[in-house]
C-alpha cells in the first residue's frame, strides 16, 4: 500500500513540475500591448487588467480577453483553448 501511495506522489510530482515549466513558458511569452497610445512588446505576466492587447493574424492569445473588434470583414473570429476549466 505505501508503495503506491509513494508511486502517486511522485507522479503527481512530476506533473505539477511540468504544469509549473509550461506555465513559466507561457508566461513568459510576449504579447504586444497598447499602452497611453503607444504599441509596445510585454511579456504576458506583465499584462494587466484594462490594457488594450493587439493581437496579429494566427497568433496565441498571451491572456485572457475579451475580443473587441476582430480585423475579419465579417466580423468572425476563430478561437482555439488551451485550457479548459470545469466548474461544477
């Protein structure tokens, strides 16, 4: 019995290590933020509520959003999640 008890935590282990290496990438990765006028590169942990992101054709999202005005004449937008959260 201890011996899968210690062969769960250590693959529970392993996954929330590689959980925390894919959330570092991501949060890391930049984004381009518009910011009093001006479009700058941020990374995406530095984005905050109410800054306005740019986001180019068939690119990833670095945060959460809601999508004011895709560039689509038809005013379509694709969207694929990474993530998907469960609340019961």
């Amino acid at each position: 019995m201890a011996f899968i008890f210690s062969l769960t935590a250590a693959k529970e282990a392993a996954d929330d290590y590689f959980r925390y290496k894919a959330d570092k990438k991501a949060n890391e990765r930049p984004g381009y933020v518009i910011r009093h006028g001006v479009k700058m590169t941020t990374a995406s942990q530095d984005i905050s509520v109410g800054d306005l992101v740019d986001l180019e054709n068939n690119c990833e999202a670095p945060c959460d959003l809601v999508i004011l005005k895709p560039s689509d004449e038809n005013g379509g937008c694709f969207i694929q999640v990474l993530y998907t959260i469960c609340i019961f």
